[in-house]
C-alpha cells in the first residue's frame, strides 16, 4: 500500500486549498536536460498546453538543466511533495524498480515505431508500477537511438579496455563491465566537465547529447548502434494529482498527450540532423563495424536475461505482448 510522507500531505491539502479559495496553482517543474534539448523544449510547450487548456488554474514554470534539482533528484522530489511535477530518464530507476527498465533492452525495439509498439506493450503495467511509487506518468518521449561515443577509432572490445565510461542507468554500466571499460555515474548535466577533466572519456547515448554538450571539443567517433531508444517520463505527486478537480485533470492529460505526440515527432525529426551536426563539426558517425556490434548483440542477450529475471513475469508479459 501506498504511504504518504507528511510533505506530500502538505502539498496535496495546499493543492485543494488553492481550488477552494478559486486561486490557481503555480507548480514548479525541474528537468534535467538543457534548456536547447528538444525534451525541454517540448517541456516548455506542455506548461503552454495546461495553463491553456486548465484556464489558468494550473501555472508551470519550467527549470531545464537540472538548475532546480539535479537530475538524480528530481524523482524523488516529485516522489515526497518537494515539486508536484516533474521530468526525469525512466530507465535511471531501474535499480529501484527493474521493471522501468523496459525501454533500455538492447537491439529489441530500434525504430521509432517498434518503440513506440513496445510502449504500448508496457504502458498499463509501467503504470501500475509508478503507482506504487506514489508517481502518475503524464507523458513519455523517446530519444532517438543510442550510440557510443569515443576519443579514437573503435573495432572491437580489444580496443575499449580500461576506458572510463560515462554511464547512466544500470544498463549502460553493465555495456561498459562487459566491454571492460571502467562506468562512471555521470549526469546529463555534469558530461562536459567530466568529458573535459578526465572523469570520464566514452559513453552512450544518442546523437542529441552529443550536439547538446558538443562533444566535439573531447571526442572523435561516433558509432551509430541504435540500441535502443530510451523514454523520459513527465510525472506527477500522486497527492497532488488527486486533489485536482476532474476538468483540470482531464485539460492536463489533454496537454499531455499532444506534448507526447509532438515529441516522439520531433525526436524523430532530429535523429539524423545530429548526426550530421557531429560530422559538420569534425567527428568520426559511422556505422559500427561487424565485429564490435556483434559483441554487443551478444551483451545485448545476456541483458535482456538478466533483466527478465529481475522484472519477472511482469517483464515477461511486457516483451510477449510487443512479439505479439
């Protein structure tokens, strides 16, 4: 059963309060990604879409680039009332609840509309999942696909021992453990420095990352492997959330559902102008070679058991329903 920490009790009462006395409620949103990531973009548009389609009852203010809390923080700020709402990487809790792991199985579903196939798969019992972390999901946006990024040429793990890889969710650790790279624990907002000081020399993710913190300035290949496509989520305090009125929940689900619609499109528009942008400012986009994505096909496998034993028959539902 759910518990309720005094903090979100103070701010569900605050939230119904502030319908009482026929005041709108001004909610602080933190995002972890730059204010120039199409995520926090999107982000923006969606405070845009509420107090629109609320009528004001609900004010947004959004705080890209983990200015408000830091990414790792933001969940758990959602989570116990700290801010009702919020955008974090779903997958970043995979530790905590194996089952958000879904999105992060390697070479499953790496297309947009196979991702989008297996969100369908996974929705109800995401869902049910983040209700028992006192969560509600409002929307979710893939990035485009992931790649692995490298300060030299790269052709098989012969070449990766020893690395310092960036890592960010439990999945990109265990590629780098079988890679036999070094992961690090690095969030979106702290990669430049990392990059710059030596904490860190590889990572992946996707073409979006890399233009954002231009990765140019420490990097010099990218290898297009498109893994899989990763989900941000928008969530919400679960206190808060219930004590709005059923026509500001139905205008933010509203708003949510075209922000999710038009970030999938926009993601996808941008998977191959970042690219470009990287070959543009003097890296190495290719294709992984043979040799090397067979390697991580097969670390691909041996992830996808390893994570079918931890989020059991649920996970097992989730990967029968998208074959199906």
């Amino acid at each position: 059963m759910k518990t309720m920490t005094t903090l979100a009790c103070t701010v569900a009462m605050t939230a119904g309060a502030a319908f009482a006395d026929g005041h709108a409620q001004n909610w602080d949103m933190p995002m972890a990604y730059s204010a120039t990531n199409f995520h926090s973009e999107q982000g923006v548009m969606f405070a845009e879409r509420v107090k629109e389609y609320t009528n004001g009852a609900i004010n947004i203010t959004v705080h890209p680039g983990g200015s408000l809390f830091g990414g790792g923080d933001i969940k758990r700020a959602v989570q116990t009332g700290q801010v009702p709402i919020g955008e974090r990487f779903m997958s970043a809790h995979a530790n905590e609840a194996p089952l958000l792991g879904w999105d992060n199985l390697p070479f499953l579903a790496t297309t947009y509309a196979d991702n989008s196939k297996l969100w369908e798969a996974a929705r109800d019992t995401v869902n049910a999942q983040l209700a028992d972390l006192n969560l509600v999901a409002l929307y979710t946006c893939p990035w485009p696909g992931q790649g692995f990024y490298f300060n030299k040429e790269v052709n098989s793990s012969a070449d990766t021992q020893g690395i310092k890889f960036r890592s960010y969710n439990s999945a990109t650790a265990t590629f780098a453990e079988e890679l036999g790279m070094i992961p690090v624990q690095v969030e979106a907002a702290e990669l430049s420095q990392a990059l710059a000081t030596g904490v860190a020399s590889a990572f992946i993710s996707s073409g979006s990352t890399g233009y954002d913190r231009k990765v140019w300035e420490h990097l010099s290949h990218y290898y297009k492997v498109n893994a899989w496509l990763p989900r941000n989520y928008v969530i919400v305090n679960s206190q808060s959330w219930d004590a709005l009125d059923d026509a500001t929940r139905a205008g933010m689900q509203k708003a949510a559902d075209e922000t999710g619609a038009a970030c999938a499109a926009k993601s996808e528009e941008l998977a191959d102008f970042y690219f470009a942008e990287l070959a543009k400012n003097g890296m190495t986009v290719e294709d992984a070679g043979p040799d090397f994505l067979a390697e991580l096909k097969a670390i691909g496998e041996k992830m996808t058991a390893e994570w079918l034993e931890t989020a059991g028959a649920d996970g097992q539902a989730i990967i029968d329903a998208y074959n199906n």
